[in-house]
C-alpha cells in the first residue's frame, strides 16, 4: 500500500513539473508572438555603367564574340540592334553589298536597308562586294540592352587580284591559246593555272581573285607550238592593288588558210578545221586544228610537216555541228562550201540476234542494233556507202554475213535503205 501510494505521488509530481516547463517564456516550445529578427545582409555596392562615347570597348583578352545571325530590316531607332554603312573602293556606297556578323550567314545589305538584328553583347562584322572581291577588316561593336542601335563604317578594300591580258597580232579576230601562270623559282604561292587552253580575242583578260602575294610566271602560246618558245612575263603580286599582266603573241606566218562558207554564203565560225595526209596504203593522219581566224573569217592551220613527203596524198578535214563533215583536197588559201545536210536511215533485216555492225564511208558507227535500225548524219550531199555486218555465233562455228549498197544523199531529205542480211550457214 504504501508503495502504490509513492508512485502516485511521483507521477504527480512529473506532471506538474511538465507544465511548469512548457509555460516558461524562454522555453524552445513556448508560444511566439513576435517575428524572429531578420539578419541584416550587406549593402550592394552599384557599378557605374562604362562609357559609351566615341572610344569602342574592346572584348576581354580570350573572349571570343557572341554568334548571332543577322537579319535585315528598316531602320528604326527604337530597335536594339547594328545600323552598318558600307563604303565602297571608290568611296561611295556601293548599290549592294554582302555583310556578316559574327559567323552568322552573309545577309544582303542596300543603302535602304542598313540595320541589322543582333542579340546584346560584343560582335565582329564584316561585308564584302561578291562581283570585284573587295572586303571590309573585322569591325568590333558592342550592342546594348534597351539602347539605340550602334552605328558602325565598313569600308571596302580592294583584294589582290591578277589580271592577264592576250594581244593579238594585227588582222587576227581570235586565236587558241595554251598558257599557264606558275609560281616564279625561288617563290612558293600556290599554282593558278596549269597549262590552260583557252580561245582569246584581242583585248580578252583572265583574272585571278584573291592572289596570293609572290611573284608569278605567266607565259602563252599558239595551242599547236612548242611551249619552248611561248611568250614570257613575270608577275610581282603585292599589297592590295590589282596587277595587270599584257601578253603580245608574235604575228604568225600559217601556210595554209581555209574559208568555211554556209549555204547563205556566210563564214562558218565554228567549224572544226584540220589537214590530214595519207601514206599510200595506209589510213590517214590529221594534224592539229586552226589555231586562230582572221578578220575576214579564214581559218588559219599551221602548216604540214616537213617530213611529210610531197607526193603523198594531202586532204582538209572539216566539221561544223550542223552541217556534218566534209573531206576535200587541200589549197592552200582555198574555200570550202557547205550546203544543207541530209540523212540516211539504215533498216536492216535477217540474221535476228546477231551482233550487227553498220558502217557508212567516212562516218563509223559500231554497236548492237536492237531494234534493226541506225540513223547517221547530218551528211553533207553526196554518195555514200552503207556496209552491214552481222556476226552469229552456230556452236561449233561462228559465222558472218555481209550486205553493202550506196546511197545517194540529198540536201534537207533523209534517204532509208533496206539492207537484207543472207542468213550465214
């Protein structure tokens, strides 16, 4: 009993010590009516904003600029942004031009249309003329936040460039011309042209942009001479200025001289012209085409060689798109007519499956014929021979079969003949 009694009391008395507790003011768990203390943090010192008069600011040594594509829009003073000015080699505005920002892409510029879209931050822009290679140096711009668009020049400079003029010798319209423009020994800028044919009239320039700065050696020639004895000049590229080089071909004495005249009567000026000789039973041998044409439209071929004897056959070989060929004997100074052309239309017949091989005189065509049918020209008028073949493999054997006949060839008409093929046995 009196143990019941002491522990009753002892409870008791922790209760009331536990109320005691939770009551306190400075107890952890007592009721707050007033807000905690705030911490005080230190004041934020402001930084003045950096100047922005004429001095550009320039990026921080290793920061590369922002990239950003650029747009083209009207101006407008409201809008953040870059307004560009080109001005030209000549020292005006050019009517177009080509501006970058960044490595954004290349936008179309026109005094118009001068601003450019571009995000806040530092920029690189550029501009170039495509047409004369001129480029602007990278101009450094800082567009700001809620700021009037940022003006920026752009002026063009010429790039170096290599300019290779052809003279003709008096009384020459045009010439074929083997050239090449090397880099001179001693000097390594890179090769602009190798060994180059090309047709030239008096006056015609070839230009090289961007030319890298050295010294060049450009030389040409007639295509059917030696290169031993092409015309010479050196070429000393630097700073930016253009530099022009005049190449003077000799005169050429050609011995031989050919007029190609059309049906209305007039020069053919793109025929193909060459000589050729035969050695007596052999097939013949062409020499290198016209080199050149004179004013009056004569073609001019350089002459036979030496070692051709004389009294072998000599023949001129000639060739215009439209009209066909032509084979006649060569005079020197000579002329050749060419009339409307005509066609053949070859049917040929028997032997199916077999490898067929037509043949007309001075024009070859080999193939297979699927359809049993070969067209040729245009054909100057004339007669022709039409040779068939056909080839048909008969296990062991292997047997051919052969039909020919001549076709006479009229002007603006196509002629068809019918060859029959025996069947080989």
């Amino acid at each position: 009993m009196r143990h019941a009694l002491a522990l009753l009391a002892a409870v008791a008395v922790g209760f009331l010590l536990g109320a005691l507790w939770r009551g306190a003011p400075d107890s952890p768990r007592a009721d707050r009516t007033t807000p905690p203390p705030v911490r005080e943090e230190p004041a934020v010192r402001e930084v003045p904003a950096l100047d922005s008069g004429p001095e550009r600011e320039q990026p921080p040594d290793g920061a590369s600029p922002a990239t950003v594509t650029a747009q083209p829009a009207p101006p407008s003073a409201g809008t953040t942004g870059i307004i560009v000015d080109v001005v030209g080699v000549d020292g005006t505005a050019p009517e177009t031009a080509r501006v970058q920002v960044d490595k954004g892409q290349a936008v179309a510029w026109t005094p118009e249309s001068r601003l450019l879209f571009a995000a806040p931050g530092p920029h690189l822009v550029r501009a170039h003329t495509p047409w004369d290679g001129a480029r602007s140096p990278d101009e450094f711009v800082f567009v700001r936040t809620a700021a009037p668009p940022t003006p920026v020049t752009l002026r063009l400079l010429p790039r170096p460039s290599l300019h290779v003029r052809f003279v003709l010798p008096p009384g020459m319209a045009t010439a074929e011309v083997h050239f090449y423009v090397r880099p001179y020994h001693g000097d390594k800028p890179p090769t602009l042209d190798d060994w180059t044919d090309v047709a030239v009239q008096d006056g015609f320039e070839r230009v090289w942009r961007d030319a890298q700065p050295g010294r060049y050696l450009v030389a040409a020639n007639y295509s059917h001479r030696n290169y031993r004895s092409a015309v010479r000049e050196e070429a000393l590229v630097e700073g930016d200025a253009p530099v022009t080089v005049t190449l003077r071909l000799p005169p050429e004495e050609p011995t031989i001289a050919v007029h190609v005249l059309g049906p209305n009567g007039k020069p053919v000026t793109n025929a193909h012209v060459r000589a050729a000789w035969r050695e007596p039973g052999e097939a013949l041998r062409f020499g290198k085409p016209a080199f050149a044409r004179r004013d009056d439209g004569a073609y001019l071929l350089p002459p036979v060689p030496a070692k051709v004897p004389q009294d072998w056959p000599r023949v001129l070989e000639v060739q215009a798109p439209s009209y066909g060929r032509v084979l006649e004997e060569l005079v020197p100074d000579g002329t050749v007519q060419l009339y409307e052309p005509g066609w053949v239309e070859v049917r040929i017949s028997g032997a199916e499956g077999a490898h067929i091989v037509t043949e007309l005189s001075i024009f070859r065509r080999d193939g297979r014929a699927s359809d049993g049918r070969q067209g040729f020209g245009p054909l100057q008028p004339g007669r022709y021979t039409v040779r068939a073949s056909a080839v048909v493999r008969k296990q062991p054997r292997v047997l051919r079969s052969f039909a020919r006949t001549d076709v006479d060839v009229v002007s603006g008409e196509t002629t068809r003949v019918v060859l029959q093929l025996p069947d080989p046995r």
